[in-house]
C-alpha cells in the first residue's frame, strides 16, 4: 500500500479527524511560532509522477500556497515567508520559466481583491533581485504592495528571484555604498547594521522561528541564510502540492516541543 492510498484509509476511518483535533488542542496551549518559512519543494516530482508538465504541479502548488496562508492565519502566526522561486531557479527549461512567471501573474493579481488577505489586513511584500523578473510581474509585485501597505495585522513575504547569499550580498553593496558617501563608519557596522539592509529589514520579526520544507529533502537551499541561524526546522516527507493542515500542526506541534537556547 502506497502512501497516498495508506493517507486515504486512514481518512476513511475518522482517524487523522481525531489526532487533528487532538494536535490542535495541543497546538492552542502552547506558545506558537510569531515567524513560519516554508520551502515549497516537490512540484515538479508531483507532477511528473502523474505524467503531467512541470509547470501543472507548480499550477497546484500555488493553489495550495492559498489553503496554507489560511491556515496560518487562522492559527495566528503573524508572519509568513513562502520560498516561491530562486535565483537559481532560472537556469531552469524556458517554457517552464515562462509558465512559473505566468502562474505568478494569476496569482498576484488574485492576492488584489482575495478576502483573506484584506478582511485580515495582510501585508504583502516580495523580497529578491525584483529586477530579474518579467515587467508584467514586477508590476503586480508593486500594485499588491501599494495596495496591501498600510496593514500590519499580519506580513506575508513572497521570496521571488530570491537567494539567500544574493541577499547577504546586497546587504553589503548597501553598507558599502553608505561607507562611501560618508553615512556611515566602518568600524560603527555590527549584526544590527548589517539586517538593517537585508530585505526583511522592514518586518517586525527577521529571524523565523519555525522552516518548513516539504518532498523530504534537508537542506535550506539558499532560503534565509541570515535570518535561519537559530530557526527550528522541520522537514517533511510529503511534496508541497500535498501538503496538509495536519502537516503544519505537526510542525508547530514538534516546535513547541523543542528546547530553544540560542545558544546560551
């Protein structure tokens, strides 16, 4: 019995219905991550295992990225960082380049008028090398920040044409530039300097508490290398399009059971 069909039985019976009741119940007794990243993994696997085109498995999963952001919402987690396309991820086919880009269209022109995101006042911003992007996109990017910039209830950042040492990097031709035209002093530049120039430097909170990342695989891949130093992780054995409200339940559930000591 493969996982899909083990998933379905068990729903069958009324079992995940319970533990998910159970899990939350745990969930809302405990303090819950203010910061959740996730790394969107596992699209094109998905759609390949359906004999589908890559592009179709990134359709659902920004389908899913909808449900997901609900979720946290209804579970109040303040901010929400979603890994949506890397730096890399242009060294990709350029049909399917052109199709992601095309699916970031839909969906940002969804996120103007979606209920979730205006009766919650959702601030919306896209953090990356926004200059890399197609012009149809990047102005989305700008109507759904202008549009979604005076609320503060909770953030939700798009990591797009993102990569976490292109942003380290930037950090520092910022800081640089700022040495240059005497605004600041090298030797006044510390750890609060320098996420003052990262592109998170507007959100309340930098730094997540909890990274999600779905298919399985463990490893960050680039995503917020600064900020990620003491995040817990939590990584999952399901691809993204698949993912489920139990999924993240289980994953605030194994935060809240962890010990966090920065170190001390």
């Amino acid at each position: 019995m493969d996982a899909d069909m083990l998933r379905s039985l068990l729903s069958t019976l009324g079992v995940y219905s319970v533990y998910q009741r159970w899990l939350r119940m745990q969930i809302d007794s405990n303090e819950k991550p203010q910061h959740v990243g996730i790394i969107l993994d596992g699209n094109r696997r998905w759609a390949s295992e359906r004999y589908m085109k890559p592009w179709e498995g990134h359709r659902e999963g920004a389908a899913k990225v909808r449900h997901f952001l609900k979720w946290c919402v209804d579970l109040g987690i303040n901010t929400v960082t979603i890994y949506v396309f890397s730096t890399e991820n242009f060294q990709r086919p350029q049909r399917e380049v052109e199709e992601v880009m095309k699916i970031a269209e839909e969906n940002l022109e969804e996120l103007l008028s979606t209920e979730v995101i205006h009766k919650n006042r959702v601030c919306v911003t896209a953090i990356g090398r926004l200059n890399l992007l197609p012009e149809r996109v990047q102005h989305l990017i700008g109507e759904v920040e202008r549009a979604t910039k005076g609320y503060d209830r909770f953030y939700l950042n798009l990591a797009i044409a993102y990569g976490g040492r292109a942003e380290i990097v930037d950090a520092a031709k910022k800081i640089a530039e700022k040495i240059v035209s005497h605004e600041l002093s090298p030797t006044a530049i510390d750890e609060a300097t320098f996420e003052e120039n990262l592109y998170t430097s507007y959100l309340p909170q930098q730094d997540p508490d909890l990274i999600i990342r779905t298919s399985g695989e463990s490893r960050l891949s680039g995503f917020l290398l600064w900020q990620s130093a003491y995040s817990e992780l939590f990584f999952v054995d399901v691809y993204w399009p698949e993912f489920r409200e139990i999924d993240l339940e289980r994953a605030i559930r194994s935060f809240q059971q962890r010990n966090r000591r920065y170190g001390k």
